[in-house]
C-alpha cells in the first residue's frame, strides 16, 4: 500500500475489535487486503510519493473518509447499492488489480530498483530491458518461499504457511549474513503500541481523494459481503445482515485511523483459515489482537531481519488466485456479453488505472443492460396440439396456428426504452398475416412494471387495432400493473370483459364471446392503495 509494514500491523488490532462487536459475520476476518491495498495506493500515489509520511497520512485520512461513507450509507440503509456493480465487472476488476500487484512487487522479488511508471506495461518494459540487474539470492529467496508455501498449502490449507516460511527465512538470514550480501530487510520495526493520533485533514486532501474513496467504498464493501455471505451458506450457523455490515466496516475504518491503521476490509485467505481452523465466534478475531499485540511489544526485533522478497512472496501467493481464468472460461460458455464485459474490465483496468477501469466495466455493462432491456424477447404462442398450454411458435413449428387470433407475449416491463420495439413487433405480427385475426391476444403475464410512456404506446396500439378491426384482448396482468391500467383509465376504455386470467380464458372468448362472471372479477381486481412513489 506504499505504507511501512507496521501500520498493517496496527490496521489488525482496533478494526478487528471493533469488527468483532459490531459485525454480524462470526468467521469474518478483517485487515489489509490486496485488492483494496492497490486501490487505495493508485488513487494517493498521484498525491503523494509511497513511503513518505504525506503519502501515509493521505492513507489513514483515506480510511476515515472510507469509512465515514460506510456509515452513512448504512444509516441510509443503502447496502443494496453494492448491486450497482455486476459480478463480471468484479472479477475483471480483481483478476486484472492481481496482476497489477504482482507487478507492483516484481522490485522486491527481483531485488532491482524499478521506477515508477504510469502504467503497468512500462513497468514489465523495464524489467525486460534490466534483467541483467536481477539479485539472484533475492529471487531464489522469492521463489523458494513460494514454492515452500504451496506446497504446505497442497498439503494442508489450514497450516500458516506463510508463518512459517517467515520464521525459516529469517534465521537464514541471520545465520548466514545475507544482508550483507545485499538481500534486502526490513530493518527496523518500531517497537509498541499505535498511539491516539488525529490525521492531518484538509479539504482539498479530502477532494482528491474522493475517486478513490468511492471506489474502495464499493469494491472493499462487495469483497466483504461476499466473504460473510459465502461462510454464512456453508456454515448456516448465523445470519450476515448487509447494513449491518457497513456500519462495522465502517466504524472499524474510522476509529482505527485514529489509532494509525491503514484501510482494512474482509481478507477471504485470512478468513478461509479462520473458518478450516474451526473458529465459530468473534473470538477468534479477539485472539489474533492478542497474538498481534504481543508481537508489538515483544517481537520487534525479530522483524529487522524478515527480508522483503519472502514479504513479496507471501503476497504474489495471495494473488495468484485472485486471477480468475476459470470464471472467464464458465462467462465464455454461458453468456458471451458477460464475458466481453469482463475482459473490457480487465484490459481496462491494467491499461487506465483501477477506478477508470472499474468505471469503464459499469458503464459497459449498463449499456448491454439497457441494449437488452430495449429489445426483449417477443414470441408469438400458439396451441401445442391436444394440450391448453401456448408456446413460443418458433419453438414448436408443428403447433397449432390459429386464423381468428394472435397471440403475442411481451417478456420484459413495458417502459420509455422500449415501447417503439413493443409497438414495432405488434406492428409487424399483424402485418405478416396474409388473412387479419379478429383478435390479437397480449399475454401480459411477464410484464411486470409499466410506466407512462408504455401505457401511452398500449393505447396507441389499442387505437391501431381498433381501426384495422382488431380486438385487443390482455391475459395474465399481474396486480400492480392492473392497478396502474384501471388508474390510467384504460381497463374501463378496453373494455373489463376483455381481460382474462389466462390465455385459455381469452380463447374460448374468441370462439364464443362470454366470460365467466368469477373470472372476470378476478382478471380486473384493483386495488386502491398505492406506496408513495406509485
């Protein structure tokens, strides 16, 4: 996060308090998290150098303003604000951060200076160019942690591995020297407790900052959410509330920044480990503060000789599997605008940045939403042969067509962006027929919502097949659409013996004019009473 590591230190002590008394997952575990780590750092490295205490400050002050949203759209009861943003969009997002990560440690993997570079691929150019520059105790070090790791993970998930490799690392270190050798440490750790301090907080910090602030508002609260919700079904042992959930994230963030913690959001690897270890309650969060805090005061000096390839090493393998190869492939097979939604994500976030990329996959993703939405699925049914089911005629050729009527079937809610299509596809049913039906049949049952501009377009299309000599007849309107229609007036100008409960009620209409009386009651029932945005 271009913070020094004791401040992530200090981010795993209050918030994972406060987490614990104010949250509503019992496995959830709370800290940094690579993924907000990199966006935090993306939006404060454009105002600050990484490593500086300006650059740090801006962090802590982040956390407040992250965390003060968090509150107020929990107050607002605004979590369902997270399903602005679509899954796609999320995994495009994260696989490509992964690799900006990775990227972002190469320096400390390969024991090379790396400059900073506006975009990742510049950064990968320079590698390219220097390899001769790599320090080789730096990378072994590197890739033998990670190989070290995953083969303790393969073995067991729930062993710390990275604990481990940390502690072998580390007396080698010391035993032979290779500090001196050039492999680089961490050096010195200050020793205690975050002490109560109030971050520098201006305005102007506060408004270039707010890009970022959003973005890790939503993307750090979908991460968490998802993790309490994942371990909530595999538990079944406690219910996760989503507002309830913001409020803790965001107190966690606000009153840790007093105490020098750096953002912190749901970790899924540290939370994994937290659920196969058998933690059931927020105990398991108070033993952590316990086991950190002991650490700080006693610990200390062992830290100085932790090198920073191992450190990078630990993070490369929590990444890895951040980069989702295999939801890519399940969007490819299952829906293919998912997956190009997806893959614009990711191609836009590793070529323009985290917040622009992000921004660019939920634009994208609205514009198929409305593209779709605008353009719905339209069928004409017809009766399967010796059955009172209708189905769609295209995908049982060998139905029943009927001269005296059509029937057509609307799939979507009938509003402003799609009532040209629904006009044009009524228009061109009609227009098809060589003989005129009598009747034309609009089975209503999957409209679910109609606004003024649809209700003008319905009676535009009344008027049309009133003049061509057309009865328009409705089946299957669901309540609060019929509430809307006899609002508006139009049940009454229909006609209320021309609505029916199913399309086989409208049928025998056709054939001999009559309704049942209970079934009309039931096909027209209003209702008078309306919420307050009806």
């Amino acid at each position: 996060m271009g913070t020094p590591p004791i401040y992530g230190l200090y981010a795993c002590l209050i918030p994972l308090i406060l987490y614990a008394f104010f949250g509503t997952s019992r496995q959830l575990s709370i800290g940094p998290v690579a993924v907000t780590a990199i966006l935090v750092m993306s939006g404060v490295s454009q105002l600050a150098t990484p490593f500086t205490d300006e650059f740090t400050n801006l962090v802590i002050f982040s956390g407040v303003l992250i965390g003060v949203l968090q509150i107020a759209l929990s107050l607002l009861r605004m979590g369902f604000l997270v399903n602005l943003i679509s899954q796609p969009v999320i995994s495009g997002f994260i696989s490509a951060a992964a690799i900006i990560i990775i990227i972002s440690q190469l320096s400390e993997s390969l024991g090379m200076s790396i400059p900073s570079f506006d975009y990742v691929h510049e950064s990968v150019w320079y590698v390219i160019q220097n390899i001769s520059s790599v320090h080789f105790i730096t990378l072994g070090m590197c890739l033998g942690s990670i190989f070290i790791m995953l083969i303790l993970k393969k073995i067991k998930k729930s062993f710390p591995g990275a604990l481990f490799v940390l502690i072998i690392t580390t007396v080698i270190t010391i035993i032979f020297d290779l500090k001196s050798l050039g492999l680089a440490v961490i050096e010195d750790v200050p020793k205690g407790l975050p002490s109560f301090s109030i971050p520098d907080m201006t305005y102007d910090s506060m408004i270039a900052l707010i890009p970022s602030v959003l973005t890790v508002t939503f993307i750090g609260y979908v991460g968490s959410i998802g993790i309490a919700k994942s371990l909530e079904m595999k538990n079944r042992d406690h219910i996760v509330r989503p507002n309830q959930e913001l409020l803790a994230l965001g107190i966690a963030k606000v009153v840790g920044a007093f105490f020098q913690a750096i953002p912190s959001s749901g970790s899924y690897s540290r939370s994994a480990i937290n659920d196969e270890a058998g933690g059931k309650t927020t105990v398991s969060s108070i033993i952590t503060v316990v086991m950190v805090v002991i650490s700080l005061l006693f610990l200390t000096s062992f830290f100085y000789y932790i090198p920073k390839a191992v450190l990078a090493a630990i993070i490369l393998v929590s990444v890895f599997g951040l980069i989702n190869v295999s939801e890519a492939r399940y969007l490819l097979a299952l829906r293919r605008r998912e997956f190009i939604v997806m893959f614009i994500t990711f191609v836009g976030t590793l070529v323009f940045g985290v917040e622009k990329g992000i921004f660019i996959g939920v634009i994208l993703s609205y514009i198929f939403l409305q593209y779709y939405s605008s353009r719905p699925h339209v069928a004409e049914l017809v009766n399967i042969p010796n059955t009172n089911y209708y189905r769609n005629i295209k995908r049982f050729p060998e139905a029943t067509r009927s001269s005296k009527y059509l029937i057509i079937r609307f799939d979507d809610q009938l509003y402003f962006a799609n009532t040209s299509y629904f006009k044009d596809a009524i228009l061109h049913q009609i227009e098809k027929r060589e003989l005129l039906p009598e009747f034309l049949i609009l089975d209503s049952t999957n409209i679910n919502d109609i606004d003024s501009t649809g209700l003008h377009i319905l009676e535009d299309v009344h008027r049309y097949l009133e003049d061509l000599g057309v009865q328009l007849l409705i089946t299957g309107t669901i309540g609060p659409v019929r509430d809307f229609l006899k609002r508006s007036g139009f049940t009454d100008n229909l006609g209320s013996q021309h609505n029916f409960l199913n399309i086989e009620d409208a049928v025998n209409y056709t054939e001999n004019k009559t309704v049942e009386e209970n079934s009309l009651e039931v096909a027209i029932q209003y209702n008078k009473k309306r919420s307050f945005l009806d």
